[in-house]
C-alpha cells in the first residue's frame, strides 16, 4: 500500500480562542492533484501555512513522507520538498524570464552570480524544459516586469518547479486572470499533476471544474466533505454552506439540470447565453413569485458543470411529460448559441435516449426555432 504524501492529524489552530483550523484530518496520495474550495474563512489559507511551517498547530501534526514536520521552519519544510506559490506572483521584476528561472534551478546561486557567472549545462536545459513547460519560451529573454498577470503566475510556479518540490501548494493561482489566461495556468497545472503532487487552492468554480480531479470542502476549519467535483457540488452540506440555506431543489429539478448543462458543456465551453437559458427557464417551471425565482436561480447554479453520463440523466425520466420537458430545455440550451457540431452530436443522442414520436421532436425544435427566428426579427 502506497504511503500517503501527506497526513494532517486531528488538527487544531487557535488564535486568541479563535479556532482557525478545528480539529481537522486530511490525507492525500503521492502524485494526487487535490483542489481545496470552501467559503471565505474555512481556514484555506491557515491550511496552507500549517502545512509549510508558517503557522504552528495548537494541536494535532502535520506528517510529511513519513515524517512530522509541524513544528519545523518554513525553510526546513521548504528544503524537505514542499514548495508554496501565494496568491501574488513572487518574481524578480528586473530579471528576464529566463535569469528568474535560472537563479531558481540552483538555490545555491545569489543574483550576483546568476547575472554574470555561466550557467552549467544541465541547468542550461533545466531552464529550456521550464520554459516549454511554462509556455514562455519566446518570452525568455524579456523582463519579468512586462509580463501579463498570468505569465508571471505561470513563472512563479516555473520557479517553484525549478526545486523540485516533492509537493506544490499553489494558492489562488488565477484570481484576477483574463479567461484565456486562466485556462493556461489549468493547462500547466494539469501537466505538473503528471510527474508531481499538488494541492491548489482556489474560488473560481469554473476553474476547479477544469483541473478537479479531487476536492476537499473547508468550513469552519474542519474537512466539510470530499468527492469528486460532481459529488462534492451536489452535496446539500455545500450548497448550504455557500448559499447559507438548505437546498430545495429535488432530485428530478437537479436531473434536468444536468441534461441541460451536458448540452451546453458539448464542445468544452458554456456560453453565457446558455447559461441564462438554464437558469431563466429551470427557476420560471419551477415557481411564479419572481423572488423565490432568483433565490432558485442561484442555487440552480451550483449544479451547473455536472458531467454524468447521458444515459443515467435519462433513466430517470420516467413519464413522457418529463421527457418533452427534458428535450425542449436541452433543444433550447444549444439553439440559444447555435448549434454546432459537437453539440448536435450530444442531442442526436439524447433523441436516441428519449425514444419520443418523431412529431413530437419536430414539433418541439420548429416552435423554439421560431421563437428565436422572431426573437431576432424584433
């Protein structure tokens, strides 16, 4: 049995009789990519600091490849093989892309020596691996000061790389990055989970969704739940916490929620406008008082980004009254965009799935196809 890279044991972290961290255990694998969510104050950030000597327990330890390690310096735990990115990029402005990357291959070096000492050949290509790794190869030889937000995220974590930390802990990594900036750092991030273990901490659902692959829920500084993304956003335990009420959503509201967002999730994005179909049409069938329409919308949202196969969606659609339903909500999610390919692809499916009179499908498509042909003519 494989040992676990990191244990945190009964863990507890006190400030002035705040608990900050609550008795709280976690665990994960070596080369596990685990995402950690949760409200603002779970104790995210008391977490991480615990982990990198930071902060000391108050009670419980921290156990590292075997070894505890609460207690230790940030520098011990750092040279021990845990390696920390904060929210804020940490670079060398005045110092190209390629001479950050070089003065942190070599922890040895100061930046008198990285600027006008010559650099060994296997650091020579330690750095050219980095930079392919990063995507900043052609930005090499360019101050780190003109970089974009994202690039100088995505060299930081090159620096953090450049140790060879046995386990990253990347904090926030695309808070404030533009959508393609932020699909870059999920990109990198993702390549990282194949030679190394990471623990990544971060808001932006739509991000977690990309990269998840485990998540763990903070609230009130203990371990909420655990799951995969899927499991963990329909948990009611969560939809609680984040929206601070029970949820009232039922199984067969969820059911057709996810039929609807497999439509919209078929070529890998989520327009907005198919977002707003969703949630508009979803709120309006299920209530007419336009306050508790809004209140559903929002915790309509949460499941959002479900990916379950077709097949289970529709095994529970049992009477033809919820198969019409299901069929005019998905036919409206991707007529809302456009239909492209992929998409067509998902729904000739879900036609398959459904088994419905062909008249019936005809008669659904011709009625929301004009609706939008009148839509745009207004």
């Amino acid at each position: 049995m494989t040992e676990n890279i990191l244990e945190i044991k009964d863990l507890t972290v006190s400030f002035d009789g705040f608990k900050a961290l609550n008795n709280l255990t976690f665990s994960m694998r070596p080369g596990e990519l685990r995402v950690i969510i949760g409200p603002n104050g779970a104790g995210k950030t008391t977490f991480l600091d615990v982990i990198t000597g930071k902060v000391k327990p108050t009670i419980g330890k921290v156990v590292f490849k075997g070894k505890t390690i609460s207690g230790l310096s940030e520098h011990t735990v750092s040279r021990m093989g845990i390696g920390r990115k904060f929210q804020t990029p940490r670079v060398y402005l005045n110092l190209t892309v390629r001479e950050n990357l070089d003065l942190a291959c070599n922890q040895n070096k100061n930046v008198f020596s990285t600027l006008f000492s010559k650099a060994k050949s296997t650091e020579k290509n330690q750095t050219v691996s980095l930079l392919e790794t990063i995507g900043l190869t052609e930005k090499a030889d360019i101050q780190a000061s003109w970089l974009a937000h994202g690039e100088k995220q995505r060299l930081e974590i090159g620096m953090l790389v450049a140790q060879s930390p046995d386990l990253l802990l990347v904090d926030e990594p695309v808070a404030g990055l533009t959508d393609e900036e932020t699909e870059n750092v999920g990109n990198l991030l993702l390549a990282l989970a194949e030679s190394h273990s990471l623990i990544v901490i971060e808001h932006d659902m739509e991000f977690v969704r990309q990269i998840a692959r485990q998540v763990t829920v903070l609230h009130q500084g203990s371990v909420l739940c655990e799951g995969s993304m899927n499991e963990v956003q329909n948990d009611p335990r969560v939809i609680e916490v984040y929206l601070g009420e029970a949820p009232t959503v039922t199984p067969e509201q969820m059911n057709l929620i996810r039929l609807a967002a497999s439509m919209a999730w078929a070529d890998g994005s989520f327009a907005p406008e198919q977002k707003a179909v969703i949630l508009t049409r979803l709120s309006e069938q299920f209530t007419n008082d336009s306050q508790h329409q809004e209140q559903l919308k929002e915790e309509l949202a949460n499941y959002l980004g479900s990916n379950v196969p077709l097949d289970q969606l529709t095994a529970g659609l049992t009477t033809p009254e919820e198969k019409e339903m299901a069929l005019r909500l998905s036919y409206e999610v991707i007529r809302s965009n456009g239909v492209n390919e992929l998409e067509n692809i998902v729904y000739q499916q879900l036609l398959d799935l459904l088994a419905l009179p062909a008249e019936t499908v005809q008669a659904i498509a011709a009625e929301i196809d004009a609706q939008y042909s009148q839509s745009h003519q207004d």
